[in-house]
C-alpha cells in the first residue's frame, strides 16, 4: 500500500472522539487506520479487509509495540461498501478503545500501549480522508 494521509501532534485525550470520513475505493482491496504515539507505537491498527490476506470481509484490529506487532483480533461486523463514503469514529481510555462503525456497531480494543494521548494517525489502503473531527 502506497502512504496516505499521515498526520502527528493530535492530541486525543480519553473520553474524546475521532470521526474520520472518507470515500471506499470502488475496487477496494482493504484500508487501514494506524492510531498512537508513532509509526512503531500503534494503540490501533484498524484495518477493513474486503479481500486481502486471505480475509473477505473481516475487520482486523492490532497493536504495535516498539515495532513487534501484538495479538490479532477480528470483528466479523462489516458495514463497509466500495464506492461508498464511511464514517468510523474512535475513542479511547485507560482501558480501552471503542469503534464505532457506520451502520453504529460499536466494539472495544484493549488499549495495550497505556497511552493517554493519541498523538499520531495514518491512513493508507483503498479509503480517501474527506473529513476529521474531534468531538
């Protein structure tokens, strides 16, 4: 995947909101969110498979951890079309982060770096950033 959006110096603290609005590639493959302190401190790696990895339409959650990757987790809640625009909003706190998915599903990830501020994001994949909000 070629390097999307990224963008630093967030500042997310617990209890606020991320709302990231994009449009899905009509042909998407998968696209990916990465959240945390940097590109090798990831509190979230969000990734939307449609077909890729051997994954047809699973959500596959991670973290990073000074560059080793953590334990997989897979949502089987896949609200994503291509050709469409989506809106996923994250949150977070000591404990966990929450996704809340377009259709409203909602599930947590465990926040295994301890952060209390998310700092970092980048987008990559078949997904275009249109909008960002902190709520």
């Amino acid at each position: 995947m070629a390097c999307g959006l990224v963008a630093s110096n967030l500042n997310l603290k617990p209890g606020e909101c991320l709302r990231v609005r994009g449009e899905v590639a009509p042909e998407a493959k998968s696209f990916v969110l990465n959240l945390g302190k940097d590109k090798d401190n990831l509190c979230l790696h969000f990734n939307p498979r449609f077909e890729a990895h051997g994954d047809v339409n699973t959500i596959v959650c991670n973290s990073k951890d000074a560059g080793a990757w953590g334990a997989e987790q897979r949502e089987s809640a896949f609200p994503f079309q291509p050709g469409t625009v989506a809106e996923v909003c994250i949150s977070f706190d000591q404990a966990d982060l929450t996704v809340k998915l377009p259709d409203g599903h909602t599930f947590k990830f465990p926040n295994r770096l301890n952060l209390e501020a998310i700092s970092y994001l980048a987008a990559d994949g078949d997904f275009k950033i249109k909008c960002m909000a902190f709520d």
